[in-house]
C-alpha cells in the first residue's frame, strides 16, 4: 500500500514523540513493503509563533492532501496565563476536527496487566477493564453559537438528528466487532439537546438488535466508570461530555501516556495521542512515546492493516514486559529509558 501522512508534530514534547511515532511507522512499512511518505507542517502555538494563526491554510491543504495525519500534541503556558490572548493553540485542534470533518474521535481504553499497579483504582475492579468511548466531535458546546462579555457569557449545546445519527452508527459498528454492548450517555432528564439524543438513538437502536442497547446519565456514567469499569464495552456521548469522561477513563489504566486516539469523519482522519503536550517536559528526553507510537497501531488498522497494527501492539507490550520504560511507569530501582531509547528499542523489535 501507498501511505501518504502528514505530520503534524506540534508543541511542547510534540516533536519528541512524533519522531519516534515516525520511526515506528517507517521500519513497519520497511517490513510489510507499503511506500510511506510524510509531510510535516505546522500547528498550535509553533505556528502562532511563526505564522499567526494556529492552523494555517497550508496545514489544512498538507492534510487533506495526505491519506493520514499523524498528529502530536498543542498548547503552551504562554496562553494558559494570558486572558487578553487573542488566539490560542487549542483554536488550532478545534479547526483542524472541524475543517476535516472529524465528528467522530475514538478512544480505546485498555489495561495493560503490568501497570495495573499504577491505576488509582483497587487492582481488582481494573484489570480486565477495556471500552472504547466514541466521543461526537464537531457539535455541541464546543461549535454552538457563544456569547461573552463582563456581566453575562454562555455557549450553546446544539446537536441535530444528522449529527446524532451519525455518530451512533459509528458506535455500532464498533459494538458489533467488540462485546455488541452499546451504552448511550446523556443527560436526558434534564438536557433538550439530550432529550433528542436519546429519542434519536432509540429509533437508531431498531436498527442493531444484536446489540444490547443501554442509556445511562453522564453523572451515573462517571460514577459507574470508578465502581466497575468492566461493564462498559463501547460508550457514544455528546462532545463535552465525552472530553470529561474519556480524561477519566484515561486515568483508570494508570497510564495517560499510552492512550491513543482516531478522530474519522468526512476528509482525512487524524491519529493522536489523548495526553496534551506537557510544556515542563520538552527537550528532556522523558516524555513517553508509547501512545504516539500506539496511535501509529491505530492508523495501520484504520487502513486494515491488521498483522501491521498488531506488531505494533506486541511491540509495546514487550517492551513493557522487558521494564524499557520511560520514568513515569518504570519499576523502583530499574533502568529509566528515555523517549529516544524506548522508540529504538521497539523499532529494533519490528526490525528482528
Ligand atoms: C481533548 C482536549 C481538547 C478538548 C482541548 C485541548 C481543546 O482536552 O482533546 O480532549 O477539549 O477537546
Ligand atoms: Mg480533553
């Protein structure tokens, strides 16, 4: 296969990572004999910085000229602590999902059983526990009409039957290669744009009776996540409320820094890490490659290239299992390897 990506490496520990997820991705389609081509371009606040705008036109052509954008990470203190900023690098993520199209961003959550240790949760409610929360990702809050000034602000959760739709299918299409549980996340008894979401996914149900359908509350659903994480299989929710759930999920593996994600929709698809982009990190060589280089698994089956994605997987866990292991998951008293190291070592695993 030809393989055109973009590359879109970002700020903060952003190059670092996307370095390694680059390596990865050549020595694999080295040894599968796919052509891969990158183009880099720029985002987030290295482009404010060069260019004055967080997502320039040039980015947006590079992208949807590609096959796949490999994305990093954006965001810089700078504009944390600046409320007069007039443009920020987050500005930037959210053109990119809505140039693109991206409504829907997929996010795995997956135990990995020698780092169950670090999850905040009893090793016993957390081991086992893998779902895949399908969060919609260009409506809602984050897109809806907003209004702002000194005395009064608000934003607006509009969501319409198309969009609703959509992004259900695309749950259960997942629910039926996974577990066929379905669990539509909402806040109905309270929400009119949820009232529609959960009328939309009853009649959308129909349509999938192998699936066990279920409709939770999004405060019932953070709750059930802590209590007993087992039970979701694959969780669809609105954009807010999946960027609230999904930081909680993430926390449950006791690892946010091997979490991917694919956000798909109408142009190119994107594929990233969730963790932002650590500023405090950059230039150190500490920053962990794994959900960067597991986004890179992510994009070979988006393709369906399976044996591709899974070498990939059973490189990471190796490397896991052999403790070569940057500093926040590694073992007391054992080796601290660095962003560099880690990605050698599991593009050595690919090329042996
Ligand atoms: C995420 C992030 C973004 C979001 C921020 C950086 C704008 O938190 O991808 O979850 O809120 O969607
Ligand atoms: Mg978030």
């Amino acid at each position: 296969m030809k393989l055109k990506i973009a590359v879109l490496a970002g700020d903060g520990i952003g190059p670092e990572i996307s370095e390694q997820g680059v390596a990865v991705m050549t020595a694999v389609c080295e040894k599968f004999g796919h052509e891969v081509s990158y183009e880099s371009a720029i985002c987030g606040a290295d482009a404010i910085d060069k260019v004055g705008n967080p997502f320039p036109e040039e980015t947006y052509k590079t992208c949807m000229e590609a096959d796949a954008v490999l994305f990093s990470a954006v965001g810089d203190p700078k504009f944390d602590n600046d409320p007069t900023a007039k443009v920020r690098p987050e500005q930037g993520l959210l053109a990119m999902r809505k140039q693109l199209g991206l409504y829907a961003n997929i996010r795995p959550v997956e135990t990995f059983d020698c780092l169950i240790h670090k999850s905040p949760l009893k090793d016993e409610l957390v081991s086992g526990a893998d779902f895949v929360c399908i969060r919609e990702l260009t409506g809602g809050m984050y897109f809806g009409e907003k209004y702002e000034d000194d005395e009064r602000a608000y934003d607006t959760n509009a969501y319409t039957r198309t969009e609703i739709e959509r992004i259900l299918h695309v749950g259960y299409s997942y629910a039926r290669r996974r577990r066929k549980h379905l669990t539509v996340v909402d806040k109905a008894n309270v929400l009119a744009s949820s009232r529609l979401w959960r009328k939309v996914a009853q009649e959308v149900a129909k349509q999938y009776p192998d699936v066990q359908t279920d409709y939770m509350y999004v405060d019932n659903a953070a709750m059930r996540m802590i209590q007993d994480p087992r039970f979701f299989d694959v969780m669809v929710t609105e954009n807010t409320f999946g960027d609230i759930l999904t930081d909680e999920g993430s926390c449950i593996t006791g690892s946010m820094g091997l979490l991917p994600s694919a956000s798909i929709g109408e142009h190119t698809p994107v594929f990233e890490p969730i963790h932002g982009s650590w500023p405090q990190a950059k230039g150190l060589n500490i920053a962990n490659p794994l959900a960067q280089i597991l986004s890179v698994a992510m994009l070979f089956e988006y393709f369906n290239l399976q044996a591709e994605g899974q070498l990939i997987r059973e490189a990471v866990n190796a490397s896991l299992q052999a403790n070569v292991r940057t500093p926040e998951i590694q073992v007391e008293g054992g080796a601290k390897y660095g962003t560099r190291e880690v990605g050698q070592w599991i593009v050595n695993y690919i090329n042996a």
